[in-house]
C-alpha cells in the first residue's frame, strides 16, 4: 500500500507563480532578443571593441576571458549580446573568425578576414591593431563627411519650413487684398496666389503627393538599377562628384593597405575591396580589376584602364609600389593624401555651399516681394 502525500496549497501556489514569472521573462528576453536585431553598433562600440582586445591580447589575457570581460563593458545591448555568443562558441572550440561569421551583417567582411588573417598568421595582435586603424580612419572619414553637411542640410530645411509657413499663413492676409483689386494682376502676382491657395486648399494632396514621392524615390534608390544611375549622376556634379571620388579613393587605398600588411594575397584583397565599397562603379571596376590580375594582368595595367575613377596620380603610385615592392606602404601614403584632401574640402565646404543658399534664399524672398509689390505699385501709379 503506497501513500502519497499532496503538497500544501501554499507551496503549489509559490511554484505556480514562479513558474509564471519564469516564462513571463522568457518571453520578454525573446522580445529583448528580435528587437535587438533591428537595433544598430555604433562605429565608436566597434573601435572599442578592436582597440581593447588587440590590447588585452597583448597583455597575455585569454580570447575567451577578454571577450567575456569586453561583452559586459561594452555600452552597446546588442554588442554585448553578440560579444557574450562569440565567448560562448569561442568556449566550445571554434575560432575567433568562425564564431564572427555568423554576425557579418555587423563587422563586415573587411573585419571578418582581417581577423581570419590574423589567426591564420598567428599575428591577431598585430592585425587587431591594423583593423583598428582601418576602422577609425573610416570613422573619422565619415564623421567629416556629416559634420560638413549637416549646417548646410539644416539652413536648407529652415529655408523650406518658412517658405512653406509664408505661403500658408502670410502670403494668403496679402492676397486676400490683392484680389479686390479691380486692375489686372501681374503674373508672377497670379502664380503666387495660385500656389499659396493650392498649398492652403489641397495641403492634404500635397503632402500625400510628397510621401509617394519619397516612397517611390526610396524604393527606386533600393533597387540595383536605381541606384547604379543615381551614383552615375552624383559622379558626374561639379563640386560633389570630386568629393565622392576622393572619398571612395581614400577608401580603396586604406582597404587594399590594410589587407595587404594583414598578408592577405591582392587578389582577394581586390575582392574584399571591392564588395566593402558602397558606390557601385568603384565596385564593379575593382571587382573586375582582381579578376584580370587573376589571368596574370599588373595592377598598374588593370587600375589604368578605368581612368574615369582612377585619376593619374593613383595609378603613377600604384606603378611605383609595385615595382618596389612596397605597394602597401604606397596605398597607405595615397590614403593619407585623400582623407587630408577630403578633411580640407569638408572644412570649407560650408563656406562654398552658404553663399548658394543665400543666394536662392533671396531669390525667393525677391520674388514674392516683387509678385506683392507690382499689384500695389500699378494701382498707385494709375491713381
């Protein structure tokens, strides 16, 4: 005879409810987790993260123990989470590389092969200490880059927002008295009032208009075609156009040398190169460039074949790196050059751009004086 006895009703309850808040943080640690994803590692977490490992290493510390340490120090949730998943397959045997791979959308293939470079060389110190180099060049490149045009977009968004408060809320008052005007309105005065009423009677179209428009622009821009011809046209503007080449040359210089001193081979530096390069011409022209070295082209031939993107003084020193054997050198002072050459035009670029803002601010301005004072100055002079 077996007797069974029932836990008291107190201490079901207890483990009843403990039961509940265990799941309830289950599934807020899944929606912790999905959210995340969509979250973004800033570029400062990342040079963190490079700068501090190469130095722990060097130190004598552990892989595991320096990722383990540097995943709760790091400001960033999602880092951390990824940094405590790499110490976790770190842990069970993988490798640094192998355990990065699954979080290439994050690092990047340039940081991804650079570290399996390392591993591979038994020199991971060094080529963290290269990486991170890499990484804040770029970093301060495209700090410059924002910084320059920041002022401008702002002064350009404050110039649309009042004109667009002038033709709604101001423009309207005068109008309404110009129209009880019995002489025949000028026509920049008529396009004026036109505007201002359509603005103030179809605002709603308008703004649905403007969403489509920016919807549709965006999925263009998306598509490979479309962004393909628009990096095409910005290549081609006055001031920009020179701009986004030396931008994508500082690049390219920086990635190859980077690559090279890390003694990965040229041509899968070309390749990396060229699938970490945002515009989509350099791209193409570098990625088309590692597969005619690969049939046994220089690389001064194959950059002097794109003469549009690769100005003269790229390839001259491209010549010289090569037949000294010191190409990765040579691409590190051609880095140099350009990142100072963008630093400068990105110091005076607000310089150039205000003047053209003020000019169409007063072009603007001019205009509507002149469509509200015509009506006015017609009427006195017939009195």
């Amino acid at each position: 005879m077996s007797v069974t006895f029932a836990a008291p009703k107190g201490v079901a309850d207890k483990t009843n409810q403990a039961a509940s808040v265990e799941a309830a943080l289950s599934t807020m640690d899944k929606i912790n987790d999905f959210l995340l994803r969509f979250s973004r590692v800033p570029s400062a977490e990342k040079l963190f993260f490079v700068q501090h490992l190469g130095v722990m290493l060097k130190a004598g510390v552990s892989l595991l123990v320096a990722l383990q340490t540097l995943s709760k120090q790091s400001e960033s949730r999602r880092l951390a989470k990824i940094l405590k998943d790499v110490a976790g397959n770190v842990e069970k045997g993988k490798t640094l590389t192998d355990s990065l791979r699954p979080h290439l959308a994050v690092f990047g293939e340039l940081f991804i092969n650079m570290v399996d470079a390392g591993e591979v060389s038994g020199k991971l110190e060094s080529v963290l200490a290269q990486l991170y180099i890499q990484l804040k060049k770029q970093h301060q490149l495209l700090s410059r880059v924002k910084g320059a045009l920041t002022y401008p977009l702002v002064i350009l968004f404050a110039m649309v927002g009042i004109g667009i408060f002038m033709m709604i809320v101001v423009v309207p008052q005068i109008t309404a008295m110009l129209k009880d005007f019995n002489s025949e309105l000028p026509l920049a005065t008529k396009i004026l009032i036109n505007v201002s009423d359509s603005l103030v009677n179809h605002g709603v179209y308008w703004s649905v208009g403007l969403i489509l428009f920016v919807l549709t622009m965006i999925k263009i821009l998306s598509t490979h075609a479309g962004k393909y011809y628009f990096q095409s046209i910005t290549l081609r503007l006055p001031i920009f156009g020179s701009i986004i080449k030396k931008i994508n040359l500082a690049k390219f210089a920086r990635t190859i040398s980077s690559l090279l001193k890390t003694d990965i081979m040229i041509i899968k530096s070309f390749q990396i190169t060229g699938n970490v390069l945002g515009n989509l011409h350099y791209r193409a022209a570098i990625l088309e460039m590692a597969e005619k070295i690969k049939k046994g082209g220089t690389i001064y031939d194959v950059i002097s074949a794109y003469p549009k993107l690769f100005p003269p003084i790229v390839t001259q020193m491209v010549a010289i790196g090569e037949q000294t054997g010191e190409l990765d050198n040579i691409l590190q002072q051609l880095a140099e050059f350009y990142e100072d050459e963008v630093d400068q035009i990105m110091q005076n670029l607000p310089a150039i751009i205000e003047p053209l803002l003020i000019l169409i601010l007063g072009g603007g301005v001019g205009a509507m004086a002149v469509a509200i004072i015509m009506p006015m100055y017609s009427v006195t002079t017939s009195i």
